[in-house]
C-alpha cells in the first residue's frame, strides 16, 4: 500500500481512472504497431533482397501522417473518445488482413504496402485523436506526468513488439508476428472502451477544411517559441530518427548476421526508448530544456557511432544510445508544446506535429532506403548525425530556442486541462 502511494506520488498521472484506460490502451496499440512494422520490414527484405522495398513499405506506413492535419481537424470536431474507439478497431481490421494473407502464404511486397498504407490513415486519424484526448483525463497539473508517461509506452513498445515477436520470426514466420500484432490491437480498443470522459474541441463545420486548418496553422506560425520547436523536430526526425529502412541491410552487410543484428538493433532502440522515457516520467519539469538540448546533441552523436560499427555488440550499444536520446527529445518536445496548446486546437496543432515527424520520417525513409542499395548504410548514419549536431549548436544561438533551453519551458501562460471524468 505504501509503495502504491509513493508511486503514485510520483507519477501521479496513474491516479486517474481514465488516464489509466487511456495509457493502456496506447501502450498496446504501440506494441502492435512496432510488431507489425518489424514483420513488414522482415518479410518485406525476405522477398525483395532491397532497402528500398522496405523503405517503400515504411513510406507507405507513414506518408499518411502527412495528411494528419485532416484527422487532426475530426479530432476537434467529433466526440474525441468514439474516435479513438473506431480507430482503435480500424488498427485491429487491418493487421488482421494481414495476417490472414501470411497464414494463407500469399503475402506479396504490394499486399503489404498495401496494408500498411491503409494502417497509416487509419493511424492519422487515431494519433492525433488520442493526444488530444489525453489532455481532458487528467487535470492540468498532472498533464506533464501523463504525456510523459505515454510517450515511454508508444517509444518504449520499440523493445516489447521486437523482443515478443522475435521468436516467432526465427520459428513460426511472419504470421506469427502479425498475430500477436492483432492481439495487442484488439487489447487496445479493449482498454479504450473504459474512457469515459467526454471532449471535443472547437472545429464547429468539417466542410471548413481550410478555414479549420489555418486556425492550428496560425498558431504555430504566430508563436515563436512553438515554431522553433517544429522545425527542431522536422530536422531531428529528418536526419536522427529515418534509419528504419536501413537497418535490415546494415545487418547483413555490416555486422554479417542479418535475422540477430536486425532484430538486436531493433531491440536496442526500444530498449533505450523505454528507458529514457521512463526517467522522464520521474525528471524535473524546470530541468527540461537542458534535457532537451543533451538529448539532441546525443541524438546526433548516437547514429554516428552506429556508423563505425562491426560487431553485434557495438551495433546494439549505438542503437539503445539512438532510442534513449531520440525517444527522450520527442517527449520533452511533446511535453512542452501539450502544456500550452489550447484545447480547442489541441487536435490540430499535435497533429502539425506528427505530420512534422512521421511524415518527414516517411519521405527521408524512403531516401535513405534507396541511396542505402548504392552508398551502403554507414555513410548514411554518420552524415546526417553530424549535420543534425552541427544544427543543434547553431540552434543555441537563437533566441526562442536559447531561452527554452535556459528555462525548460514556452513562455506563455500555461493552458488548463478539462478536469477529468471518471474519478480515480
């Protein structure tokens, strides 16, 4: 009893009942999402021998956030709670597909791209949905403590999905993986089903798209230190984060085990995700904007050391160093800007977010994926780790991003939550 209260002393997003739904639920949805990546990108390498088959099929993942804003804009206008149920079974209905299509061993490289961009709109619309629902089950005091504690589920799921699913590549196939992909999607719509705190924001016509649109656009656009962080986030994903469609050749090529160097790479990252986000959960708030810029230089610094690696041992040790500094910068970005958004555009403007990061994601993926067949992967690790470091420190002298370091928040007024409903 006495640990359960300092516990919850400590993350006291966990006392509420509908954060406590709400978190299971992304911590599933997360698993099944990375599980189902790892299958794709392994079966995808299987039948095309090419980077850039599987950066296609992680394009056609992500490219779908960059229409994100769209599900951002439904997100603020309809019942936030019913969307993130539809979702939630829209994720299971596709994975599902899949999985029918491995067991029946007629998988192709375009089913899968196929699926996996109907799984990218369908999460479009879910990401934003459930971000701007997570601000109205807790109150605003504890509102830091629940985006952080999210983002170690979505980014610490890197390690779970790979470590469950690794076994049943190497023995079942990737029908197997895709399986336990739909269990944790259907435990997810489980989870949500208990939310029972209502929240809309303040979209009054979806026919008004661009009307709708320009309102989260402007105030991104008129608010300096909010805009500062978007393009720190766009660079950072654009150049750290888009390694995916690598790794599998890296495996191969590099290290010389291509089925234990990718899944140990894979294991790595989430690995060193979960780990950096759960220190978040417990950090100081006032530390944050020096926590911000060590993550981002290390964010740099990690995928350059992944470079120079040979062996498994120095690849796994490069890849957990990428998860901890990538996975902690997302979430104190994503801390930061939950905590000043209004709630009326808070669908809109977190989804400008996700399109800034999956969607650039999408494309440089698919870059680097190509470019990987003819330069090889390390060039392609170390290059953009060194610009991204060198953009960091010429950030340094800018003065939003200056002062966001100094003091570890956005100036302006922090915005109020909706006090939850549902009790504890």
């Amino acid at each position: 009893m006495a640990f359960a209260s300092a516990l919850a002393d400590r993350l006291p997003a966990t006392r509420h009942r509908d954060f406590r739904a709400l978190w299971g639920g992304s911590a599933c949805s997360s698993i099944s999402l990375w599980t189902l990546l790892l299958g794709n990108a392994y079966i995808v390498y299987k039948l095309s021998d090419s980077s850039f088959w599987v950066g296609v099929s992680t394009f056609a993942s992500m490219s779908p956030y960059l229409l994100a804003p769209i599900g951002g804009t439904i997100a603020d206008r309809v019942q936030r709670r019913t969307l993130v149920k539809v979702t939630r079974l829209g994720a299971f209905l596709t994975t599902s597909i899949l999985f029918t299509l491995a067991v029946t061993d007629v998988l192709t490289v375009w089913m899968v791209v196929t699926v996996a961009l109907a799984q990218g709109i369908v999460r479009a619309v879910e990401i934003p949905s459930d971000q701007a629902l997570l601000a109205n089950v807790v109150p605003s005091t504890d509102l830091g403590n629940a985006v952080a504690l999210t983002s170690m589920t979505q980014h610490g799921s890197r390690a779970v999905g790979p470590l469950l699913s690794a076994p049943l590549l190497s023995t079942v196939g990737v029908s197997g993986a895709y399986a336990l992909a739909a269990v944790f999607a259907l435990l997810s719509f489980t989870f949500v089903r208990r939310v029972r705190t209502e929240s809309r924001g303040d979209v009054v016509a979806l026919r008004q798209v661009i009307a709708n649109l320009g309102e989260g656009l402007n105030y991104v656009r008129h608010n300096g230190p909010v805009a500062s962080v978007f393009v720190l986030v766009v660079a950072h994903c654009a150049l750290t984060m888009s390694f995916d469609a690598m790794l599998p050749g890296f495996a191969r090529h590099e290290l010389h085990q291509a089925s234990t160097g990718f899944t140990i790479m894979t294991m790595g990252v989430g690995i060193g995700a979960l780990v950096g986000t759960s220190l978040l959960a417990v950090y100081p708030g006032g530390q944050r904007g020096r926590l911000l810029l060590a993550t981002a230089i290390a964010s740099g610094v990690s995928p350059m050391l992944m470079a120079a690696s040979r062996h498994v041992a120095v690849a796994a040790f490069s890849a957990t160093l990428m998860g901890v500094s990538q996975a902690m910068f997302m979430a104190v970005t994503a801390v930061l800007l939950q905590q000043v958004i209004p709630d009326g555009i808070r669908g809109r403007v977190m989804s400008f977010y996700l399109m800034s990061a999956g969607g650039i994601m999408a494309f440089a993926n698919l870059g680097f994926g190509t470019l990987a067949d003819w330069t090889g992967a390390p060039a392609l690790f170390f290059l953009p780790g060194l610009s991204f470091v060198a953009i960091v420190l010429a950030t340094s002298f800018a003065p939003h991003l200056r002062r966001l370091y100094r003091t570890g928040h956005i100036p302006g007024e922090t915005v109020p939550a909706a006090a939850p409903a549902g009790g504890r």
